[in-house]
C-alpha cells in the first residue's frame, strides 16, 4: 500500500503588502477615475476664477460689458471712497481674524486632543461635542449665538446680573469695543473641533517607541512632548495653519449673521467678504468690475500666503530629517 506524502513545499501565502510597488494602472484607468473630480473642480473652482479676472479687465454698466479697461477696476478699489477706507480696514481685520484664531483654536485643539487621547470613561462623548459645532451651518451658529449674547434677553447677560455682576453686563455685539474680538471667540468655539480632530489624528500616528525610548532616557513627560511629540506634529501645524488662513480670509457667513451686512458697529467687524458682497450689490453701474477686482485681490492673497506658508513648513519638515 502506497502512502502519499504531503508535498514539502508549502504553498506561500500572499501578505498584506502583496501588489504594493506594481506598476501604475494605465493613463486611460486613471483618466477614468480622475475625470469627475477634474471636471468638477475646473467647473466651480477654475472656471469662476478665470471669470472674476477677465470681468475685472473690463468696464461695465450693469451687466452689459464695456470696453477693456485694463487695472481701471483696481485703481477704483484703492482710490474711490468709501473703498478707499474699507478696503484697508477689512484687510486688517481678516488678519487679526487670523492671528486670534490661530494662537488660541490651536492652542486648545492641541490641549483637547492630548487630553482626549488618553483612555477614560466618556471620551467619545467629548470628541463628539467638540466636533458637532462646526457641522452647522454659520448662519445658524450666528443666528444662535445672536440670541445668547442678546443684552435684553440673552442668558449671558441674565448670568451676569444673577451673579451681582451688572457692570460686566453690555451689549456685546452692538458695542465697537466688544463686537470683533465677541465674533473671533464664537468663530473659535465653532471650529475647534477641526485642527481637535487634526492634532489626534497627528498623534494617533506617532509610534509609542519614540516616546518610551526618550523615557528610557530619562526624559519626563513635558519633555517627551516638547522634544519629541510636538516636532512630529509639525506637518499637522502646517496643514492647520493653512485651512485656518483660507477659512480666516474667506469668512462671511458667522460675520454676516452676528455684525451684519455693514460690519456693524461703525464697520468694527467689516471683512473682505462683507465688503465683496456690498460692492457686487450695493457697487452701483460699474459694480461687477470692481468686485471682480476684489475678487482677484482675495485669491491672490490666499494663494499667496498659501504657498509661503507651505514652503516654510516643509522648510521646517526637512529640518527634523
């Protein structure tokens, strides 16, 4: 009787990594897939801005085109009043807009997303109430946060006078003093949840050797962080700071539903994009030209601060090589 042997060659079986380094699929494949998102980008991205520079090159009476008028439209920008004014105004105010909520949503995004990292009971309770703000639309969180800070009816306030503290009591958002810097803490509180979200998403994919490797050492906690932890984070820092530029410069909705169309009071809380939409509708004749000018002036400064942005964090990436 003739027994079989198992053959003593083991079948290998295919690993995770199995396929990774093959050749790329063919351009036709790649067309294929890439083609939605390209047409839809070039349609409501490229296309509109490629419109907003040629309207800006020409004049125009209503929205019948005149003739080429070259940089006419941004001369108005910086030489007819009340442009004049606003303009550097808004400017300025979009850059404090900035600089507040970058120092502090960044900050407390880091802090919350340390905290929430370790392990304890309700931690996902507290992800989701840090995140859900920022998944309402600005119009409804202003809309809501209008009411809270109401000086007649408004629960701060009312806390306020329940306290005995009726002289910190004021009209928040109708006050020059109080208005802006009111808006930057809403704005605040409404995206913390982004760079949160960022900044764990950062350390969740740090190896826990780096740090038990500092502790071996002898490196204690602080120094874990500062040494290790957060030079790894700087290519989180990067993209945060970014989304926050672009956000900051093209905020309008929270803005619009707290301050007004006007960037009330007496243009305390005026912005690029509150000033963009009184100059396309309130413009007058020549109204399209001008704030397609603006328009183009918006994205140039974006863009740019974009880049110089990406170039110094990827300065600082290499760096830690």
């Amino acid at each position: 009787m003739t027994v079989s042997r198992p053959s003593s060659k083991r079948r290998t079986r295919p690993t995770p990594t199995a396929g990774v380094g093959r050749a790329a699929p063919p351009w036709r494949t790649l067309a294929v897939f890439l083609a939605p998102a390209f047409i839809l980008y070039t349609i409501f991205l490229v296309f509109p801005l490629a419109q907003a520079l040629f309207f800006s090159l020409f004049e125009w009476k209503g929205s019948a085109r005149g003739s080429f008028v070259g940089l006419q439209n941004f001369a108005t920008l910086f030489g007819r009043f009340p442009l004049n004014e606003q303009l550097p105004r808004a400017l300025m105010h979009n850059s404090i807009f900035f600089v507040v909520t970058m120092i502090i949503q960044v900050s407390l995004g880091l802090l919350f997303a340390v905290l929430l990292q370790r392990e304890f009971r309700g931690r996902q309770f507290f992800r989701t109430v840090y995140v859900l703000p920022f998944m309402i639309s600005p119009l409804v969180v202003g809309y809501v946060w209008s009411l809270i800070l109401n000086p007649t009816f408004g629960p701060v306030n009312a806390t306020l006078r329940s306290l005995g503290l009726d002289g910190l009591a004021r009209p928040w958002l109708g006050d020059p003093s109080t208005a802006f810097p009111t808006i930057m803490l809403v704005n605040v509180w409404f995206w913390l949840g982004f760079p949160m979200l960022l900044f764990a998403a950062g350390l969740a994919a740090i190896p826990e050797d780096f740090a038990e490797a500092a502790q071996v050492d002898g490196a204690n906690r602080w120094q874990v962080f500062r040494h290790v932890t957060f030079p790894l984070l700087i290519p989180v820092f990067g993209t945060v700071t970014v989304l926050t530029f672009i956000r900051s410069f093209n905020v309008f909705g929270l803005v619009w539903s707290l301050g007004g169309v006007d960037g009330g009071p007496v243009g305390t809380t005026d912005v690029l994009g509150l000033l963009f939409y009184r100059t396309a509708f309130r413009g007058g004749v020549d109204a399209f030209g001008v704030a397609s000018a603006l328009a183009v002036i918006m994205f140039a400064v974006i863009f740019g601060a974009a880049i110089v942005f990406r170039w110094w964090f990827h300065r600082l990436e290499g760096g830690l090589t």
